[in-house]
C-alpha cells in the first residue's frame, strides 16, 4: 500500500467518524500521509495552526484508524506539508487570511465553536420548545442575552433524553454568535474530573486552573458527575466561586436538581441554588411528534404523518431512543427498498415496544463473562475502581448490555459491578448508547457479543 492509497482509505473512514464541517475543514483535501513505516504514520497539515490542532483533537482517533488499516500499532506524528498548500483545490481552509472578511468572520465563528467543544446541531434553531420545556428554554435564551448578568449560575436538570445537552449547546452557540469575543467552553462533569485527576498526577494543577479560571462560559454538562469526589468537587468549587465572583457564567446539567444529589456537600448545593434551576420533563405524545418533524425536516425526509404518530406513541423511552427509531426506519427502507409506511414500522423502528425474542434465557453472569472474554479483561478488574480505557470500556458495555437487554436496575447492576454507584451506571449506560449510535466500531462489538450470547 502505498502512502497516498493509505490515506485514501484513512480518509474514507474519517468521512464517516466526523461531521461533515469537521471534515471538510481540517482532513478534505488538507492533510496527507507523508510517510509511514511499521512503527510511525507521518500525518502531514496544512500549516502549524492545523498540525497542533489535529494532534490536540484528532490524535487518538487517527491512531485507532490508521492501526486498524496497516493491522500495526503506529505512533502518529504530525508534520507541516507544503505541498498541500499548492494542491488545495477546495475553498480556502478556517485560518487563511487571503479571503474575504465575512467569510474569515464566519470562520473564526467555526473554530471558535470547535473550541467550545459544541455540536453542530445542538442550536436554539433545532430545538422544539413544548410544555415540558418551556421555562427551561426560556431561562437558556435569556442566558445567551445576557451571560452571567441574568441568571447565574443556571441549573438545568431532568431525566435521560430529555434535551439538557441540547439546550446547553445552543446556549453556547448563540453567545459564540452574538458575543464572539467570549471564551465559552463546554465540558463534562466526567471529563472535568479526569483532566483534574490527570493534572494532580503530572503536577500540573496551576494550568489546569487557569485554564477553568480564564472562561467567561463555563458549560458543564452532567455535573452530578462530580458528586462523591472529594477531590474533584473542591476543585470545583474553587473554580465555580471564581468564575461566579469575577462575573462569569456557569451552567450546568443534571439528571436531578442539587437537593437529591447525594454526597454533594451542602456548601457545593447552596451555591447551585443561587442563581435559577429549571428542569425539563419528559415530552408528551404531541411534543414528541413535534420533535420527529423538526428532525425531519432538519433531514430532509419525508415520513408520512401516520409513521411519525406512530412512532411517537410508541417508542415513549426517551427523545434519543425516539430519533434513534427514525433513523432505522428510514434506513431500513432505503436500503431494503421498502416503502416507508407503518407495517415497516412496526416491524423495524420501534425494538423498544417489542419483546425481546431471545433463543435462551440469558442471564446476567453470561452477559459479564461473554464481554469479559470478548475484550479480553479480567471480572476482578471490572470490578475494581480502575479507570484507563481498556477497563472502562468494557465496563460500561457491560453496564449498557444489562440494562437495555436484561431491564436490570441501576442498583442491581451497581451490586454486579462491584458496589458502584448507581449514578456511575447510568452515566455508563447513556454514555453507550449515545456512543453506538456514531461509532460503526462500537456497534459491531456490541452487535457481536449479542450474536455470541445467543448462540
Ligand atoms: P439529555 O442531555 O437530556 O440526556 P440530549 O440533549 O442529549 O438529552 O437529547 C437527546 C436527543 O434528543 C438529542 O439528539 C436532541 O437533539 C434531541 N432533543 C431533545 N429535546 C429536543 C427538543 N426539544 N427539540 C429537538 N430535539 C430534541
Ligand atoms: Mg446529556
């Protein structure tokens, strides 16, 4: 294989990991493989800006897809090629000046968005407003008005699927668009504590701090996350008193409101309360017909109002599992042919208001054991409190497959896994199913521990 076929093939699959901006501004017609060897896969860029960016952002994604395509375990390094700068045929990439002002304006927009960690298509645009979200929604805009000078800090929370992440990116987005020269940054609960546990470990805790203390928005997404970790929830009060005292604003998600966040310390709890806690419940019948449409048309498909009702009715778990349903159906009738109707509803959108058909009864400790050999990790690490990627993982695989396959509780899982808390399950669980439904990768393992387990 030669180094441009390499990245041909690199390329064809990225197409399909990323977002279409995200694509076309860093990879399309802007990087290159300049050499590869049985150890090293050389990632050329279009300029410095691109190669930091693209080793920040991208680095780990590229390994997993570049060892998949030698079958090696490479290291990847990025380097600057010129060449790519006289070959671009596409219009000029986000950090070229040459172009016209709107469009380097609109740019910079792009790459600050980026930055703030926010998806695309979580925009007040895209958001239908109903009953149950009424007053979230309105405290959201009125944020994205006036950051920290109407409601601050801004709690949201409510149950899984419900549109909390949504919002709080369109809060983002819409201060991005009208206040571009804020520095929003949206994170997770999750994420914040692993980079402070990382930052503790390599001693680096002063530039994590000034990296929180230097945001004007500070969206921070699932915080119970946070709860139960000493360590993490001082740090994080430090930061939240800072950011709240210098005029910044903080918002924040959860699957409950601060008062039933166990071992939140009261202190931490009080200052949630300050600012405006709003919540968003589950959507009604109508309000999820509402959503199907407004994903249609964001889509630009078209399913016969009978369908969408159906579907709405029918498929009442969450708003995810809900669009999740849509997207089977309409794929299902694309590539089988099949006209879009209800019989082919029925039969493919809606697994949830099916019973499971199962050839034998499974039980929790084949589900643990099949996962366990699958990934080739042991139950005693799966039980203990490690954390690295190759444990986690699996973990949470197990976590997702026990719930949606077996209906298991959060606690009854919990106990299975070692006496975690139950919260960490759930996070585990929505953190997979909101995984499978982008990663190809994580939807074969899944799909093929499934067909073990039924064999
Ligand atoms: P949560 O963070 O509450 O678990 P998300 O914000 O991730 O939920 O929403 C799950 C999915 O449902 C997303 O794809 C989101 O776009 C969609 N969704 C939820 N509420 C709405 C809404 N009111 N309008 C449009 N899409 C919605
Ligand atoms: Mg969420």
């Amino acid at each position: 294989m030669t180094a441009k076929e390499l990245w041909e093939k690199a390329l064809l699959e990225l197409q399909e990991k990323l977002s279409k901006p995200n694509y076309q501004t860093w990879f399309k017609n802007k990087t290159s493989v300049t050499s590869f060897d049985e150890k090293t896969v050389e990632i050329g860029c279009l300029n410095t800006y691109a190669k930091d960016f693209l080793d920040k952002r991208y680095s780990t994604l590229l390994k997993e897809v570049l060892d998949r395509l030698t079958n090696k375990d490479v290291k990847v390094r990025f380097v600057v090629d010129k060449t790519l700068e006289k070959a671009k045929t596409t219009p000029v990439p986000l950090f070229d000046l040459e172009d016209t002002e709107d469009k380097t304006k609109e740019s910079t927009i792009d790459h600050k968005v980026m930055l703030a960690n926010l998806n695309l298509k979580y925009t007040f645009d895209s958001f239908v407003v109903g009953n149950n979200n009424r007053l979230a929604h309105a405290v959201a805009i009125s944020v994205s008005k006036l950051p920290a000078k109407s409601y601050n800090p801004f709690f949201l929370y409510g149950g899984v699927g419900v549109g909390k992440t949504h919002l709080m990116h369109a809060i983002g987005h819409e201060i991005l668009r009208t206040l571009p020269n804020l520095k929003v940054l949206y994170c997770t609960g999750e994420s914040f504590t692993n980079e402070m546990i990382e930052a503790i470990q390599n001693r680096r805790t002063g530039g994590f701090r000034s990296k929180y203390r230097g945001i004007d928005v500070l969206l921070i997404d699932d915080i119970q996350f946070i709860a139960g970790r000493d360590t993490t929830q001082e740090e994080f009060f430090h930061t939240f008193n800072d950011l709240h005292s210098s005029g910044k604003q903080v918002v924040m998600t959860s699957d409950r409101p601060p008062k039933d966040i166990a071992k939140l310390e009261a202190r931490v709890k009080s200052r949630f309360e300050w600012g405006m806690i709003a919540d968003i419940q589950i959507p009604d019948t109508d309000m999820r017909e509402a959503i199907l449409l407004s994903k249609c048309k964001e889509k630009n498909i078209s399913v016969p109002q009978e369908v969408l009702h159906y579907l709405a009715e029918n498929v009442t778990s969450s708003i995810r599992d809900l669009e999740g349903s849509l997207t089977r159906l309409v794929t299902t009738s694309t590539l089988l042919n099949k006209p879009l109707n209800l019989e082919l509803a029925a039969q493919v959108a809606a697994p949830e208001v099916r019973p499971v058909k199962t050839s034998r009864v499974l039980n929790a400790k084949d589900i643990i054991d099949k996962v366990c050999e699958y990934y080739n990790v042991k139950l005693s690490d799966i039980k203990s409190p490690k954390r690295h990627a190759e444990i986690a993982l699996p973990r949470q695989v197990i976590m997702y497959i026990l719930r949606t396959d077996l209906g298991l509780q959060l606690m009854g899982i919990a106990k299975l896994l070692g006496g975690r808390d139950h919260t960490t399950i759930m996070y585990g669980v929505d953190k997979i199913s909101k995984t499978v439904e982008k990663d190809t990768n994580l939807s074969g393992q899944i799909g093929e521990i499934r067909t073990s387990l039924h064999n």
